[in-house]
C-alpha cells in the first residue's frame, strides 16, 4: 500500500499530534468528530486514517511533517 498524506492545519495537527502522542486514540477521533467543520474536506481522510492508525500516512505540518 503506497503513501498516503493528509494536509491539516497547524493547530489541528498538533492537537491530533497531542493525543496521539499520549496514547488516547479516542480522543483523537472524539477531537476529529467534534471539529468536523475545520477538517472540512479532510474530514473523512483523517477518520479513516486514525481507525487505521497502523497505516502509513504522514501528518503533515504546513511544509513539516510530524513523526
């Protein structure tokens, strides 16, 4: 399965980063439902991206991706 990149905003990105780094996939998703408006097209992507989170897909931070 090739490489798959979602392109947020930073304040999404490090809030998603956030949980993530803290173990709480849930929140993740909780967050991502909650702020559907701000995923806008992205919304989607960034759901199915987490219930998969083994995937490789690259959170991008502007022109930065974060590990």
């Amino acid at each position: 399965m090739g490489e798959k990149e979602i392109y947020l905003t930073e304040d999404v990105a490090l809030a998603l980063k956030n949980f993530l780094d803290n173990d709480d996939l849930s929140g993740a998703i909780s967050y991502a439902e909650a702020n559907q408006e701000l995923l806008g097209d992205q919304y989607e992507e960034v759901i199915n991206w987490l219930s998969n989170i083994g995937s490789n897909t690259t959170v991008s931070l502007d022109d930065e991706i974060i590990e």
